[in-house]
C-alpha cells in the first residue's frame, strides 16, 4: 500500500488479488447476497484508491483495509436501509439453501443453517465483530482498530456477541 500511496497504482491490483476473496467473506457474511458482496468489495479497492493518502504504515494494513471495507458497508446500507428492512427471514433462509456458491455448500448442514439464521438476528456490529474476529480470523487487535476501540474491548464485544450467539441459537433450536 505505501507503493500505490506513492504512486505506483499497479500494485493495488495486487492487494486486490491478495485480500478479494477475504473481504467477500467479510460481506457476504453480514448481507448474503453475492452480487452486492462483489460490488462493495470493489467499492472498498475504489476508495483504498480515492483515500489513499490517509494510510500512514503505522499499524496493520489489514485493519486499515477492513476499516475501509466498514465504512463501505455501512455506507451502502444506510443508503439502502428500507430495501433491507422488508427482507424477511425465510428469504435469507431459502438463498442459503438454494445458491450454489461454495460457502453455501457447507450450509446444507441443518445445523449450520441454524446457526446463520441465529448470526443474522443479531444486531449488525455484534455480527461484525464475531465475522471479523471468528470467520476471518482476524487478530482482537486490529478488530479493535477496525470497530474503533481498544484490543480489550473488542474481546468483551466478541464475548458478548458470542453468548448472544448462544442463547439465540439454543432458543431457535428448541
């Protein structure tokens, strides 16, 4: 990133191979829809361009990129907030089951299922932190940096999240 800052654009075709799947992971997982999951992933590599005085170096480029795939998230849905607040539970549940992408083939498995369809009824920023945190393996520390917060607080944040998690999971399985 600090070549693209520089101006050698062509490495961020590189970044772009290097974290695309990662961050349509990331996306996928909080709106289950590919077609936008790959348009945001985009926006996120646009705006890395647009913005790309602000990376100073200091600190992970990760959390830096992720912070930037947040904003793109939470942009695009605040633009789009009705549309997202028909979308019934049962529509998500049928996409799941229906779409052939290989990270729906795993959620075939009822329990899986199951446990997406808990995930989705969390609010969205303890959803966030556990996709960051759990799913993409990404360190409490840069997930702090990501959400905005200290190292400590992002565990308490997943923590919370997960026993969340847990209880609305327990509450759908019965």
């Amino acid at each position: 990133m600090k070549k693209v800052k520089a101006g050698d654009l062509d490495k961020m075709g590189l970044l772009y191979e290097r974290h695309k799947k990662r961050l349509f992971g990331f996306f996928y997982n909080t709106n289950h829809n590919a077609s936008i999951s790959e348009d945001l992933v985009q926006n996120v590599f646009i705006r890395m361009i647009k913005y790309k005085h602000t990376y100073t170096g200091e600190g992970s480029f990760l959390a830096w990129m992720f912070t930037t795939a947040r904003n793109v998230n939470y942009d695009h849905f605040n633009a789009n907030k009705s549309a997202y607040n028909e979308r019934e539970l049962s529509t998500v549940a049928h996409k799941m089951t229906t779409d052939s992408t290989a990270d729906n083939a795993m959620d075939r498995d009822e329990n899986q299922q199951l446990l997406r369809s808990a995930l989705n009824k969390l609010d969205s920023d303890k959803r966030e932190v556990l996709v960051l945190s759990k799913l993409k393996g990404i360190k409490f520390s840069e997930v702090g940096q990501i959400m905005g917060c200290s190292e400590g607080a992002a565990k308490v944040k997943a923590h919370r999240a997960l026993k969340e998690l847990r209880t609305v999971y327990l509450q759908m399985q019965q």
